[in-house]
C-alpha cells in the first residue's frame, strides 16, 4: 500500500459518527446561510485563539485580501511578506493593489525579523507574518518593529492553527489573524472555508458587514462588499473537529517527535524550532541541500509519496512576472524552493507507516535511484 503525503480519510475516519450526524442535523434544519452553527462557531474559535472576535468567511485567500482592505492597504501601499510564503498570502496583497516587498526566511523557514527593518519605505504599512508549517514567527521582534514603525500586523495561521507564541495562540498578536479552514488543514472544513480573528471591535464589525455584500441590514448596503460567507454546513462539522483540534496537534507532535528522534541520513536538516515557538505540525519540512529531487524519486519508487511546499517563490511565479524579479533576487528562499520535502504526516498514520518512512530514508545513498 502506497503512503500518501497527506490522508485526509484517516482523520475522518477517526470521527465519522459525529461528522455524518451533524451534516444531517445541518442539512434537516432548513437554514444553509449565516446561522446558528456560524454563530457559535466564531464564539468557539475565538475563544480557542483567545481573540475576542472571529468572523467566518469563505476562504483562507478571502480572510487575506478583506484582512487588507479593511485596513484600508491598497494601491501605492506596500507589505512586508516572506519570500518564501505560499502564493495566496502574496494574492491577498495584491488582489487590493498593493505591493508585497519580499524578506528572505530564516533557518525556521519563517520571515527573518532581523530583515524586516531594512525593507520598511515611507509607503509600508503593513507586515503579513506567515506561521509556514504551522511554526509561529518571531511575534517579540515583528510586534515590536511595527510599534516602531507604525505599521499593522496581519498573521496568515492558515498553517498554525492553534499553536503558539510564547504562551499566546497565533492569530490573536497581531491586528488580524487570517485563518484558512481548506480541507488538509490543522481544523479542516469539508470544502473551502476561513475567518479572521481580530481583538478590535471595529474590523470584527465591518468584516460581518464586508461578507454580505456590505449589507447589514437585507437590501441596506454600506458598501461595496463581498459575498464570502462561511456556511451553515462547515461551520458545523468545523465545530466537531474543533472539539478534537487539540488532539490532532498533539498526535502531529508525536508523529514529528518520531521523526526527530528515527531519521540519521547524512545531509539531511530536520526541522528546527524557534526558541519560543511552537509548532501545529501541518508539515514535516526538511531541507535536502543538492539531492532533494532525487530523494523525492527515492521514496517514489518505494511508495512514499511526498510533496514540495514551495517548488517556485512567489518572486518567480509567472502571475507576478510583472513584478519584474529574477532569479538570484532572494537566495535564500530560491533555495529552499529547491531543497524542502514536506514527508507523510497526518492524523491516523500508524507507527507502521512512519517506520517504513523512516528506514527507506535512512536507506537512501546517492545515485540508488
Ligand atoms: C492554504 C493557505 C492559504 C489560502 O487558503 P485558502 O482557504 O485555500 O484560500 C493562505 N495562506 C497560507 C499560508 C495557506 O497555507
């Protein structure tokens, strides 16, 4: 039997039951749209981030750009973001006109803080801090540059969902946390879904407005909105699996520690952790300087498969070619699109799975494929 990178029928399968009965407790209620079941979902999840406000959305890419416009960032602005960031945290800057001005990552695969400063123009007026692989960034040194700086902090915890800063959950540091509810997700929705969460009382209030078309009021619209918002039906079933959110974190945890402890190949960097931070383990990234590809091939044929989290940085995808960047522009990040694998890791992998993963790579020797 083949591994998968990711195997979203396990994590299910863990709680069929409870999934089905809800989806047909939501399906029989007759109310598909802005309910009951998103009502208490914001109240949840709020409180599971420690914010005081979370308002559901459509998708992860919505929380993002609604994120930035309702901090009126758009054209002739500018936003500080990795180079190393997936490409929809670059698309929720620009969808609204602004410009991402790139930062080279870290040995943590996050955006290196001590870099921030130097990209900061009299037109920044944001930093969007992405929590890659689940990992928090450095929130001391971005929280207090902005301070300096005058500048929001936008955190993308599409990746991290509920772990941690020091102590403090993601998403509720910055301005806004912007959360991605996409299906392979720590707290994955059945379809697309997101939310941001926010502590001020007056973007929590216009974001509810934003989704609905700018309306507040049926046919009484402010303005110019959007239609983004986030099921009945998800919200439901993301309810379930909120209730079993800490537990999925705490298994990727282990299936990490595993990996920690079992891989010996030579070359091979494991993932390294921030003093301070913690991590959700949405990916098990490791850097394979000069035999990615061919490590990648290796597992292939023994039937592992795993997946590149990113093989192209934004800088050099054709969407933003008229960025006008080119290649050596950020080493750092162009690297790492050519070195990380992202192994197997999901919940219901069994230590049998992990083991197999674990001896093919330790196996592997250079030219074996
Ligand atoms: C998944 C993801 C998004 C986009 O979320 P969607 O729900 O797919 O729109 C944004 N940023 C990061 C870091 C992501 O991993």
């Amino acid at each position: 039997m083949r591994i998968m990178p990711n195997d979203l029928g396990r994590q299910y399968g863990l709680h069929a039951a409870e999934y089905e009965s809800k989806a047909i407790e939501v399906l029989r209620s007759g109310w598909y749209i802005l309910g009951r079941e998103v009502e208490a979902f914001e109240k949840e999840w709020a409180a599971m981030v420690g914010a005081k406000h979370c308002v559901g959305l459509a998708s992860g890419l919505d929380a993002l750009w609604i994120a930035f416009r309702l901090l009126n960032i758009g054209a002739g602005d500018e936003v500080i973001v990795s180079a190393n960031a997936y490409i929809a945290c670059v698309m929720g800057i620009t969808i609204n006109g602004a410009t991402p001005v790139f930062v080279e990552p870290d040995q943590y695969d996050n955006i290196d803080a001590g870099k921030i400063e130097a990209a900061i123009t009299p037109r920044t007026k944001a930093i969007l801090a992405v929590h890659l692989y689940g990992q928090s960034c450095d929130m001391d040194k971005i929280m207090d540059i902005a301070r300096r700086h005058d500048l929001k902090v936008v955190e993308d915890c599409a990746q991290s969902h509920g772990n941690h800063w020091k102590g403090q959950v993601t998403g509720s540091i910055g301005d806004i946390g912007c959360f991605s509810f996409y299906p392979t997700k720590g707290c994955g929705a059945f379809g697309d879904a997101g939310c941001i969460t926010t502590n001020d009382d007056d973007i929590a209030a216009r974001c509810r407005v934003f989704r609905n078309y700018g309306s507040d009021r049926r046919y009484h619209n402010k303005v110019v909105g959007a239609n983004s918002r986030l099921d009945e039906l998800q919200a439901g079933l993301l309810r379930v699996k909120l209730k079993y959110l800490q537990d999925f974190n705490e298994e990727r945890c282990r299936i990490a520690a595993r990996y920690d402890a079992g891989l010996n190949l030579p070359g091979l960097i494991k993932p390294r952790i921030r003093p301070g931070a913690d991590s959700s383990w949405h990916q098990y990234v490791v850097h394979l300087p000069g035999f990615r590809d061919e490590l990648a091939a290796w597992l292939d044929k023994n039937d592992i498969g795993t997946i590149i989290h990113y093989p192209i940085p934004p800088h050099l995808s054709e969407a933003y070619a008229s960025l006008g960047y080119h290649r050596g522009d950020f080493p750092i990040a162009e690297r790492y699109a050519g070195e990380v694998l992202s192994l197997p890791m999901y919940n219901g992998m069994t230590a049998e799975e992990q083991e197999k993963v674990i001896r093919t790579i330790n196996a592997y020797r250079p030219g074996c494929v």
